[in-house]
C-alpha cells in the first residue's frame, strides 16, 4: 500500500497494512519510493501520513479510544 509523507510529499510503501490500521500503534515501517534504488524501510508515525490524494487516515487507525469521543 502506497501512503504519502505530509511533509515532503514523498511516496511511501507500507510494509506492514495490519499496523497501519492498528490503533494502537503510533508509527509503521515504511520504505520512501524517492530515488532509482530501494530505500531501507525507516518508522514513520501515523499522524505524518495521508493517502496520495491529501485525505487524512482514518481516524479508527490512529486513535484507540476514537468511540469516546
């Protein structure tokens, strides 16, 4: 699955989806698609990412207690 870095804008390749919509975890691994050759997957936090067309994750995937509130 392919997500985007809000800051740079770069693509990045989730390696782990089960994490991703795991609310209880705060960062997933992810390799940046930037450059010709394959990038070492690096941590990146949920609150960084949102899918290539700018929306937001869904907020189930970032916050455990999302039906509190």
């Amino acid at each position: 699955m392919l997500l985007q870095e809000k800051e740079t804008g770069n693509l990045l390749e989730i390696m782990d989806v089960k994490l991703l919509i795991d609310p209880n975890e705060e960062a997933v691994p992810a390799r940046d698609q930037a450059g010709q050759e394959e990038q070492d997957p690096e941590k990146y936090t949920k609150t960084a990412l949102v899918f290539p067309s700018g929306e937001s994750l869904p907020r189930c995937w970032i916050d455990a207690n999302y039906r509190n509130n």
